[in-house]
C-alpha cells in the first residue's frame, strides 16, 4: 500500500512539473505560428467587373485572417503610404472609389466600389489600373498571455502596415508577389 501511495504522489508531483508558470502565476502559452504577406497589382475593369481573385500560394488555415492594405500614395520622401483596406477616396464632384475584399483559406478577392456615371479619365488612371496591394495573412492560433497584474494583452494598431509587419517579424524581404 505504502508503495502505491508513492508511487501515485510521484506521479501527481511529477505532472505538476510540466505546467509552465511565470513568477506571476499566469500560464505562458507557447505556440509557433508564421505571419506571411503577399504583394498584387490590380486593375479594375468593366471586362473584370470591377473585381480581380487572386490565389495564396498554399491555403491557409482554418482561422487564420487576412488584413488587406493598399498602396496610397508615396510621399515626398519616397515612403510608401499604405492603407488598410477598406478605404475610401471622396471627390469633390460628389463621387467616391472603394477598394473592399473577401477572402477563403485559398483566395482572396479584390473589389472596387464607385459611384460615377462615366468615370473621369485621371481618377481612372489614379485609382482603378495597376493598384497594388498586400494581403498580410496571420494565424488564428495565435493568443497572447494575460497578466495578471494588470490584465492586458499586448496592442497592435492593425491599420498601421509598418506596426503589423513588425509585431509579426515581417520584412520587405517576406513579402511574395502572386499574380
């Protein structure tokens, strides 16, 4: 009996060994996961229906979600100036342009809104022809840990392209460009 006994508090002591813990009692998960970015170029046509599908290079994973961000404008230090979409240009005639997106765990879609009659010849060449965009794919599984001294996760301003590429370790030189 003394050794049953033993032998199944080893056992219970032994399993409270493999439970990661902080100082602060909080349990650290770690999970490995891998952000990646994908670089198209659109144009929105009458022929394409205002609309272009492009295919990931391997399907993601169930949950995993996609931010899509636009190339705005480059500004007069020769930075790029991305937007998450979607975005919204207004006019001063009243008009509008709107780049929106779906996507699968294959694909994602590309759209363009616009509300004129016959489309201006500068805003066609500025908003509907050779838009290039990055679709920035992240896990689903990814969880943050909570502390319990505060109880807050860590923050990541999503509408900042710079900020989300460096919160998940992606350079310029991750980026893969599908047509």
């Amino acid at each position: 009996m003394k050794k049953a006994i033993t032998i199944i508090g080893g056992l219970l002591l032994s399993a409270g060994l493999f439970q990661s813990c902080s100082i602060n009692d909080e349990v650290v998960e770690q999970q490995i996961f891998t952000a990646e970015v994908f670089e198209v170029t659109a144009n929105f046509t009458s022929s394409n229906n205002y609309s272009q599908t492009f295919t990931f290079s391997e399907p993601s994973y169930d949950g995993d979600m996609v931010l899509m961000y636009v190339l705005w404008e480059v500004d007069s230090t020769g930075a790029d100036v991305w937007r998450l979409v979607p975005q919204t240009a207004y006019f001063n005639n009243g008009g509008f342009v709107e780049y929106s997106y779906d996507f699968t765990r294959y694909d994602f879609r590309l759209m363009l809104d616009f509300n004129f009659s016959s489309i201006p010849g500068d805003i066609y060449q500025d908003y509907f022809l050779n838009q290039i965009f990055r679709a920035v794919v992240i896990p689903g599984n990814v969880t943050y840990s909570v502390s319990s001294a505060n109880n807050q996760s860590p923050q990541v301003d999503f509408s900042d392209y710079e900020a989300t590429m460096k919160h998940f370790g992606l350079s310029e030189r991750n980026i893969q460009k599908l047509n």
